[in-house]
C-alpha cells in the first residue's frame, strides 16, 4: 500500500509565503506541521495521509463523517473514484487550487465529489470546465451527471448543446441509453426543446410586429414630411415644386407614399365602386393612424382629414373590440416612433463624427 503525505507540504508553502511577505525567522524557533490523524483510501489501494482539522473546516460532510469514527488515527474509504482525482480533491481541500491538467482529466470525477461533500467553489469549478468540453458525444452524459449532481449551470448549458445539435445527438449511444433507461431526462430534454422552439417563435413573432410598427412610424413621418414641406414629386397646394430638390433622408418609404397619395387623388374605383379599392383602403387606414397619433390641438397639422377623423372619432361610437384593437396599434405606432427619435439622432450623430475623422485624415493626408 502506497502511502503520501499532504501535510508537510502545506506547512513548507505557509512557512514560504511567510518568509517572502518579510517577516524575520530566528534560528530557535521551528515550525512542525501537526501530526496526522486521517487516512483516506482509494479504489487501488493507495493511502493519503492528512489532518481531520483541514478536512472538516473544507467539508461540513466530511466533519460529520468523522465524527462517527471514534478511534483516534480515522479511516475514510473513497469508492468509484481514481487516485489521482482523489489527491487532487484532498489538494483542494488544503489550498483551495486546481491544476488545469487535473481539472480538465478528472472534472467529472471532482464534481461528483465536490457535490458529495458539499463543496460549491470546487463544483463551480467543475462546472465551468465541463462546459468547455461539451462535445456531441458526451452532452447526454453530462447532462445526466449534472441532473444527478444539482449542476444547474452545467445542465442549462448541456440541454442548449443538445438542442442545437440534436439531429446529431440522436445518434448517440447516450441518447439511446437514455431512451431505454431514463424516461426523465428524455421528458425534460424534448420538454426544452418545445420551449426553445416556441420561445424562438415568439420572438421572431414580436420581431417582426416591431418591424411593422416601425415602418408604419415612418410611413407616418413621410406623410407628414409631404405634407408640410413636399418631395420630389408631391406636395401641399401653396408651396411651388422645386426642381433642384433632392431625395429626403427616407426616400424608399416616401416614394411609396407619393405613389398611394397620387393613386388617393386620382383613383375611379373608390368613387364608382363605393370605396371597394384597396390601395385606397390603405391610404385611408394611415390617414386616420396618423390622426390618433397626432399629438397637434391647434388644428396647425397640414395633413389632410386630420381635423376630420379626430372629430369623428370623438362625436361617432365605435364597437368595443375594433376600438381596443385600434387603441393596441396606436399604442404600438407611437412607441415605435418614440424609439426611432431616440436611434435616428445616435446614428446621424456617429454618421457626423465618422464623415468629420474622414475629412480631418483627408487633409493631414493633403497636407503631408
């Protein structure tokens, strides 16, 4: 039976670290590790001497454990573990480190210990480097190791590997086994998966209503924009086209605009066929949001039928749910358009400070 000994080496290490911090060491005095009095010994056969003081003050288990043994020189059998993982758990317990060779051969070896004897620094440990070692092969594995071990952490991280490589998994002979032999962790695994899945979908979901709000916001800004001070090829009565203007800063959405108020304006249908027409149906859709958006009381907005829909949804009932719908949508709109107030003035700032670096190079470039 081979024998070591942890308990010399802890001492020398304070002695050292007490010598570089400056203290002065008389030649009288002389420090003695204490005795030792636990032996713990592996599977193999191996016998790893150390003190029951440093083991009970890292492991309140452990003191429990030893406070069952009364003879004076204790006894602890470790089982299912190898040696070397057992003297890198001992080590740990002493100096509170880990050699990355060590965590990286016998992390799951030392967390099924670290959760044993209640350690949490070691377990956090574990389960950071398990986690960078998550490969196809052995997710199921270490996801049934962490849900037996109350890893949280390392299982979260083991079912998102395993639900972005499932096609993959189900190969596996981990993922038969679990299949034959724990119905569970399967349950929970596809249980993550549909969650996933439908998490995903919702987001995509307001992800796209967001995007709609968004250009509804800014269709409503280039109504109001040609309106007021008109484009290209539309704009209000009392102000003259100009022919060296230029395209606005939303000229894609605007240009649609145009196009819908000119249709507006000149379509046949919606007089002969009582309003049937589509397009036109649109355009009378953003021209009453823009009137439950308009904030003006002054009755200054040159938009036209602003004034109107505002009175008529004021003096005209209207059914309970088209209103709440319609109120979702207004609600919807305007903090669309609260955030692009708040975008469009970072990006057109950065845009300045990006176009004035260019210029400044330009001329030293010049210059040199």
């Amino acid at each position: 039976m081979e024998v070591r000994a942890l308990g010399m080496s802890l001492s020398e290490s304070k002695f050292s670290a007490a010598s570089k911090s400056g203290f002065r060491r008389s030649r009288s005095l002389s420090f003695e590790a204490p005795p030792h009095d636990l032996r713990i010994v592996t599977p193999d056969g191996l016998c790893v001497r150390a003190h029951s003081s440093v083991m009970s003050s890292a492991s309140t288990v452990f003191e429990k454990i030893l406070d069952r043994i009364p003879i004076a020189e204790k006894i602890v059998p470790f089982h299912g573990v190898p040696s070397d993982a057992v003297v890198a758990f001992i080590r740990f317990c002493y100096t509170s480190k880990c050699e990355d060779e060590e965590m990286e051969k016998y992390a799951l070896h030392l967390l099924t210990l670290a959760h044993a004897f209640a350690i949490p620094d070691l377990k956090k440990r574990c389960d950071k480097s398990l986690a960078s070692q998550l490969t196809i092969d052995n997710a199921i594995d270490f996801a049934h190791i962490a849900r037996l071990c109350d890893a949280s952490d390392l299982y979260i991280r083991s079912l998102i590997f395993i639900s972005d490589q499932f096609k993959s998994v189900q190969s596996t002979d981990g993922w038969k086994f679990v299949q034959r032999h724990d119905p569970y962790l399967e349950l929970e695994i596809l249980q993550f998966l549909e969650q996933r899945e439908s998490r995903d979908k919702r987001w995509r979901k307001n992800r796209e209503s967001q995007r709609l709000f968004a250009q509804l916001s800014e269709a409503m800004a280039c109504l109001e924009h040609i309106c007021t001070e008109g484009c290209i090829g539309v704009g209000p009565c009392d102000v003259g086209p100009t022919v060296n203007r230029g395209p606005c800063e939303m000229f894609d959405t605007c240009r649609g605009v145009q196009l819908s108020i000119r249709h507006f304006a000149t379509c046949k249908d919606r007089v002969l066929h009582h309003g049937e027409c589509f397009r036109c149906k649109r355009m009378w859709q953003l021209l009453r949001l823009h009137s439950s958006v308009c904030d003006r009381t002054d009755h200054s907005c040159r938009v036209p039928l602003c004034r109107e829909f505002k009175l008529r949804m004021q003096m005209m009932g209207r059914k309970a749910g088209e209103d709440a719908r319609w109120k979702v949508l207004v609600r919807k709109v305007r903090s669309a358009k609260a955030m692009s107030s708040f975008v469009l003035p970072h990006l057109e700032g950065r845009a300045k400070g990006i176009s004035i670096s260019i210029r400044k190079s330009e001329t030293k470039s010049g210059l040199n």
